[in-house]
C-alpha cells in the first residue's frame, strides 16, 4: 500500500473535559499551554474528572493531524509507541477504524501515554500530557519499507526532547530524504521553539521541505514582529512554509511566492487540534492533486470545524461536494 502521509510521533490517548477556570485554577497548572506531568499528576486529575462528561480519542500532535489526513480519505500510516494496556488497546483500534495503518510492537512494560484536555468556557484547552511509554519510542520502530512507500514523512517537534525519540525522528527524515520522500515538520509549540531553536533552523536549512508552525512559534524563531517578515524569512531557508494566524487565517509561502489564506468565521468551542487538522487537510491537499492555495482554503476551513465544536476529532467530516467547491 501506497501511503500520502507516514507520521512520526506521540502515542497518547486524549482525554477530554470541559471546566470552569475556577476548577482549572485549583489544579495549579497554566491555563492554554501544555504541561508534562507524571503519572500521580495525572492520575488526581483524572479522578477529579470522574463521573464528569469526558471524550476519549487516540491523539497526540501528529496522530491528530495523520487522522485528519485520513479523514478526507487520504492513505496514511503512523509510527508511535504504546503499551500493552487497555489505553494502548484502545488507541491502536481507533486509529485503525480510521484506516490509519500502524504496526509499531507494543511495550512490554509500562503505562500508555495520556493527555488531559481540559478547556474552559472561553474555548483555551489546558493540556497536561503524560508520556508514558510513548516516550519510548526508538530508532528501531521506523520501518524504511513503510517510508519508502510514503510521499510525505510528518514528523512533530517534540520528539527532539527525547534523546530516543529524536533518534527516531531523524532516521524517519533520513530515510526519506534517501528515497525521495518529503519531510513535513511542525514546530509543535512555543517552548519548544525557545528550547531548540538552533536545532529547529538546522532542520529548516537541511531535509524540511514544509515547515508548520503557527504565528507565536514563527515570531520565536525569527526574532521577528511581523507575521509576514516572519514567514519570508522561514521561507528563505525552507522550501515551503504554512503558518497559521489563528482567527485571521494563514499565510503559504510557495516558491518565493506569498498566499494568503482568508480565516473562517466560528463560534469557538474548542481550539484543541486546529493546528494539527490544518496540517492534516493541507497534507491530504497538496498530496492528492491540489494546488496550494486550494489545498490552504481546505486547510482553514477544516481548521475552523475543528474550532467550532469539542474534540479534536472531526464530527462533521466534509463531503466529496464541499471539497470541490473549495478547489474552485
């Protein structure tokens, strides 16, 4: 089997819960970034949420966006590791029900990964991830074969703080880059942006030829003000480069050339996994015959669909009569 996206990275089941910022407040985390927690971290927070109305879907950053890849009918596979747990069980068959193929050896020890989304009234989602075996995974679980077969190869930021998982990333690209397959990279978030930010241009000027990250991480990279200085300079090192401007849209750059891509007006309910349904529409795209502004106005619009309801899973999936109408 051919695929149009081969993702690379965290295994982690999501779990959802709407709650009041006085209940967020009480836990003591930040509101709106993502916290790594332990396992007594995550399991008070978990047994606070019992009884609670709470979603569960397999997730993670890059399973979000192989999902979304997936959801337009696009071929993908993904790499990410779980254990041998009833949340292991349950995030392999749900990404797997969505024709996603994923064939990584379980742990034989250990916890599956888990992510608290805890989003409040005003639609910000607080995450609070656990690893667990996700963190895990190694250089060993790439499969070349699988690669070879891929058009693109997704990889997401964060596994460059694992010093395995890094190891996993960069064969994942190297392998790629030897059989002609391109390389997708989102920057993941604005810590890591700062953490890693050497690392990040090195990978932009070598074997990324999509950079994804949204206006905040492009600005920390760049050092820059303006969203469009900060698109044109990523773009004079990277082939091609997508940032998201959250309610004002997107900007492409494509062969030197900027497109700007219109936002899509939205009662927000939740913005956990717009980012990651962006990259995954753009991919599905731009891997099946669109040009990139067509494959961007999908890319905002399956963004926005996301924003307007809970879950990063897309409940309202678009029919094959929406999708041309956004190709005209």
């Amino acid at each position: 089997m051919k695929y149009d996206v081969y993702g690379v990275g965290n295994a982690l089941v999501d779990i959802q819960a709407r709650v009041s910022d006085n209940w967020l407040a009480t836990t003591g985390f930040d509101k709106g970034i993502m916290t790594l927690v332990d396992d007594a971290q995550q399991k008070t927070v978990l047994d606070r949420l019992a009884g609670t109305n709470l979603n569960r879907c397999a997730g993670g950053s890059a399973a979000n966006t192989i999902v979304g890849v997936a959801d337009f009918g696009g071929k993908a596979a993904y790499v990410g590791k779980v254990a041998n747990d009833e949340v292991g069980e349950f995030f392999l068959h749900d990404m797997r029900k969505m024709g996603v193929t994923i064939e990584v050896a379980p742990a034989t020890s250990g916890q599956s990964g888990t992510c608290a989304v805890l989003i409040t009234e005003d639609a910000q989602r607080t995450m609070l991830t656990n690893l667990g075996v996700s963190a895990t995974l190694t250089e060993d679980d790439i499969n070349e074969e699988e690669i070879k077969r891929a058009k693109y190869v997704y990889v997401e930021g964060y596994l460059l703080t694992s010093p395995n998982q890094r190891a996993a990333a960069y064969k994942a690209m190297n392998v790629a880059k030897q059989f002609g397959c391109k390389v997708a990279f989102t920057a993941s978030d604005p810590f890591l942006c700062n953490m890693c930010r050497d690392e990040i241009w090195e990978l932009l000027r070598g074997p990324v030829d999509l950079f994804f990250c949204n206006e905040e991480e492009a600005k920390s990279l760049t050092g820059k003000t303006d969203p469009i200085e900060c698109a044109a300079e990523l773009h004079r090192h990277c082939e091609n480069v997508a940032m998201t401007l959250g309610a004002n849209g997107s900007l492409l750059m494509h062969e030197g050339t900027a497109i700007p891509i219109e936002g899509v007006s939205v009662e927000a309910v939740d913005t956990t996994g717009a980012g990651d349904m962006y990259a995954g529409a753009l991919l599905y795209g731009i891997t099946n015959g669109m040009g990139w502004k067509q494959a961007g106005h999908l890319a905002s619009h399956a963004a926005a669909r996301i924003v307007g309801q809970l879950g990063a899973r897309m409940k309202n999936r678009f029919s094959a009569k929406e999708v041309a109408a956004l190709m005209k």
